[in-house]
C-alpha cells in the first residue's frame, strides 16, 4: 500500500509513521503539508535522521489519489472542508480530527465551536471504534477516528450497558490525561511552568468529548443517557487513565461483571481485562495500541468503579488509526501494531 499523512508534525502525525514504517504492507508513506511545502522533514524532527528525509509536499488532488490510505491528522476544524471534495475519488480516508464524529450538525457546532462539514460527507463517515464496528468500517471510504477520552471510556463501559449490569441513567465519568493530548503548539496551560508539579482540571462540564460519547452509547449500546463527564491535565508526557463510576443494577455480582468484559473481549486482542487493580496504569501501555479494562464493585455503596487506560497517541490516535486501516483493508487488525508497551 501506498499510505498519506495530512498534518505529520503534530504528535499523532508522528505516531502514524513510527507504526507506519514497521506495517509489512506499506510500501510508501507520503507526507503533506499546507505551509511548509520542501521543507525536509527530518530536519524538523531530528530522530527521524535517515528514516524520513523526504520534502513535505503541497496538499495537492492529483498527489492524493494516487494513495490507497490518507490519513488526517489535523486539528479540528481544517478537514471540515479539506476532505468532502476529494471523497469517492481514489483513496481511502481516516480522521482523527474530530470532523466527522458527531452526526448531528448542530451539536458539532454547539460544542467545537466551529462550522460543521457537509451533512453528505457527514453522513458517509463511519465512527471507527474498532472493536464495536468492525462490519461498516470494512466497507467505509471515510473513518472518523474516535476520541481519546471516548476510547478509554466506551471500551470500559460499553459491555455493562449493553447488558444491562449497570445503570446507564447516571453515569459519572473522571478522566486524566498527560500533556502531549494538547497537542504541539505551545500555550500557557502546557508550559513546563504551568504543568510540572500540577494537576489540574478543564473544560467543566464542557468537553467537546461529552456528545460523542454519548452518541456512541446510544450506537452501539441502544441507550439513551447524559453523562457527567469532566477531564484533568496531568503532568505526564502521555497516557489517559478514565474512571467511571455507576450504579449496578440489582443482583448484580462482582463476577458478573468481569464476566461481561471478558467475554465482550476475548476475540479482541488490544483489549486487556486487568483483574487486580495494582496491575492498572498509564505505564502498562505506553507507546502501545492497548487499552487495559477494570472493574470493581463496591459492595456497601452497590456501585461499579470502571477503569480505562490507553496512550492518548496510540490506541487513542495513531494505532487505532491504522487498527481501522487494517481492518478496511482486510488485513489481521494487528499487523503493524505488535509492539510491546514501554512500561518505564
């Protein structure tokens, strides 16, 4: 396969290609750029010296389709209008802007801040959480890559609301995320000044992530609910750790609900049930495409304690990304992704 990257400088750009240059079935990887057009790309990223020498090229029609796969990795807002010209001409695409996750326009605008893409262009994006669509993303030409935060989440809970273990009407959600989630460009909030011995909460009650989880529980759970769901900036480089916590229905056993991950992922080989809480944590994943799932029950209180936890940049960007890559094009969904995480 012959492979694009729109948007290769920010961090999920660079995870695409250090996956990339070890997927056995990609041949090329092109790498595109709207303002830095020749510009060598390894003397922008040193420790890609003699890997990646090649001059980033002019986002240009005719140099797009001649690849199989584009993927965009832009911030939001750019692909908006980038992407639904060049749909159903050659290529392949895969998002991990955001653009096209949420269905409902209004909502997109309500809660990016931003004018939403065509309703058509909309409408042909299939939502790419690999392990809950794997049928329509087989025959997608466009793939809205999730969210971070949404992947750990909807991993974690998806299982129990689908059958029924616990209560989807209230749902409190706490996640925590490392810096490199802001991106590359420099701001106050992810200044080494501002980071470094913080820890610090954001967009309360406000996230762009609260609809599309919601919409996904609805998808792919048939449920209708409203989340409390707030987000933290810890100072670590990478890693999203999400705890949920709900209700369980009555009856409902410790057992029960370890079983209902287990058997929800057992064919599905990035999804790792953990069963003892010391074993849960970002470094259990790092640089890797797993997301590691937890549950336990209070017994006093008759609620759940959920756990997620994934790279921001792999499971929750580049390595679900080229996950659903494989998966469009009928490849083991592991190829190019057996890489075993960093741990310290």
């Amino acid at each position: 396969m012959k492979v694009g990257i729109i948007g290769a400088t920010g961090y999920g750009g660079l995870e695409l290609i250090r996956f990339l240059h070890n997927h056995p079935e990609v041949e090329k990887i092109e790498l595109f750029t709207s303002s830095e057009e020749g510009t060598i790309f390894s003397t922008k990223f040193s420790h890609l010296e003699g890997i990646e020498d090649q001059p980033l090229q002019k986002i240009a029609e005719g140099a797009l389709q001649n690849l199989d796969v584009i993927f965009t990795s832009t911030p939001s807002g750019v692909t908006t209008n980038l992407l639904p010209p060049l749909l159903q001409k050659g290529p392949k695409f895969i998002d991990l802007s955001g653009d096209f996750r949420l269905k409902n326009r209004a909502s997109f605008e309500q809660w990016y801040k931003k004018t939403p893409a065509p309703q058509e262009a909309i409408e042909q994006s299939v939502y790419g959480l690999a392990e809950w669509n794997e049928s329509k993303i087989a025959e997608a030409h466009l793939i809205a890559n999730p969210g971070c935060y949404p992947t750990a989440v909807l991993l974690s809970l998806l299982p129990l609301i689908k059958e029924n273990l616990i209560d989807p009407s209230f749902l409190v959600i706490d996640a925590k995320s490392g810096v490199s989630g802001a991106g590359n460009k420099p701001t106050q909030a992810t200044h080494f000044s501002e980071t470094n011995e913080n820890f610090s909460i954001y967009k309360i009650n406000e996230h762009q992530h609260i609809p599309e989880i919601e919409q996904a529980i609805a998808m792919f759970a048939n449920v209708q609910t409203k989340i409390s769901f707030n987000t933290h900036l810890v100072p670590m480089t990478r890693g999203i750790l999400t705890t949920s916590y709900a209700a369980v229905q009555p009856g409902v056993t410790q057992a029960q609900l370890l079983d209902c991950l287990q058997a929800a992922y057992a064919k599905h080989p990035f999804v790792r049930v953990i069963k003892e809480a010391s074993m849960i944590g970002t470094n259990r994943v790092k640089g890797s495409n797993y997301c590691d799932v937890y549950v336990q029950l209070d017994k006093r209180t008759n609620r759940a304690t959920i756990v997620g936890v994934i790279d921001n940049l792999v499971k929750g960007a580049a390595g679900q990304a080229i996950q659903n890559m494989n998966i469009q094009m009928n490849l083991p969904q592991t190829m190019g992704l057996q890489t075993v995480p960093l741990f310290i």
